[in-house]
C-alpha cells in the first residue's frame, strides 16, 4: 500500500500543481506561484514553511515505509482503513482539481500585495470560500489512512495548521483590503472551508 500511496502522491504533485501551473502559464503568462511570503518567523512565512514541510512529510511517509524504517501504525493498518483513505484521496483530488478550475485566472499560491485579481464567489466557490484548501484535507487524510504512520499523521497537522495561519492570518485579511465589502458580505454568508461554518463577521457601512 505504501507503493500505491506514493504513486499517488506524485500524481497529486503533477496535476495539482504540475499541470495547474503549465494551464495558467498558458493562459495568462504567470505561474501563479508568488513564493513564501513575510519576515521570517511571520504568521505569514511560518504558514508557507509549513505547507511545504507537509508536502515534503506526506511524500517522506510510504518513502519510510518501502525502506522498512517506519512501517505504519499496526492498529489502523488495515485493508478497510487503506479502501477508505483510497476513496478519501480520489474524491479530494477530483475536488481539488475542480475547484482550481473554478477560481480561473485568479488561482495563485501565495499572495501579492500588488496584485489584484478578481473575486470568485460561484462554482464550488457558492458553498466554501476555500474549496480548493478544503479538498487538500481529505486528499492528504487518504494519503495517510494508505500508510497510517506517526510521520503521515504529523504532515497532515502541519497541513491543516498551514491552511489555518494562511488562510485566517494572510488571506482573509488580503481579501478584505481588496475587495473590502464585497468580500465581507460573502464571507458573511459562505463558510470558511465547509457550508455554514468559519463565517466572517465583520461591520459593514450602513447603506
């Protein structure tokens, strides 16, 4: 199972971030890619870090696991727990992949103050402001329940600690200063990263 969840991975990496990469170079002459942003020890840098340890880790498990070094943890390393973590994977990725499309020209990773890009509210964007971060979790939860090791399980919790800081510390206040109250009323109706909930409440002008 750690071979099929490595293979994964790599599939993961190439269309979720390969291919992602190469449709937005085509389309608007950009990667998309803005780095690491913030002085170092920042909520802002330690979010980026973190999202690239975990990806780093999520590859570094089933890596461990085919050399014999940190095999899985034995209670959970069963035949159910690895269909339901394959089934966990496929659907985040198709989620992900979906809602990269759905964001078009305004897809990026990270944030640039000087950028400006449009504010997409339709499409699985209608339902969670952060479809494409809320379909990372269940895709690298399904990596983890293929190779259930103590190194998977602290990948996956840098990468929700990751999306939290940069999505509460960076994004939200980015997207309030550039699209001010347009973005607070849809944060105000449209959950942060499922339906109804991590609503944002922030005072609107009287009209």
């Amino acid at each position: 199972m750690a071979t099929v969840a490595l293979i994964g991975f790599g599939v993961y990496l190439v269309l979720a971030f390969g291919m992602r990469t190469l449709i937005q170079v085509r389309t608007t002459g950009s990667s998309g890619f803005k780095g690491i942003g913030g002085r170092p020890g920042s909520a802002e840098w330690v979010a980026g870090v973190l999202f690239v340890v975990a990806l780093a880790v999520g590859a570094l498990a089933p890596v461990l696991a085919l050399a014999g070094v940190l095999g899985p943890i034995p209670a959970i390393d069963k035949p159910v727990v690895h269909g339901v973590g394959i089934a966990l994977f496929v659907v985040g990725l198709a989620a992900t992949l979906i809602a990269q499309l759905a964001m078009g020209e305004s897809w990026r990773i990270g944030v640039d103050e000087a950028e400006r890009t449009e504010l997409v509210t339709s499409g699985p964007f209608g339902y969670v402001r952060n479809p494409i971060f809320a379909a990372m979790l269940p895709t690298s939860a399904g990596l983890l329940l293929m190779v259930p090791s103590v190194v998977a399980i602290l990948g996956l919790g840098a990468l929700v600690l990751a999306l939290e800081l940069q999505v509460r510390v960076v994004e939200e206040p980015y997207l309030l200063r550039v699209h001010g109250d347009s973005y607070a009323r849809y944060a105000a109706r449209v959950g942060r990263f499922a339906p109804g909930l991590g609503l944002l409440r922030v005072p609107l002008p009287r009209d």
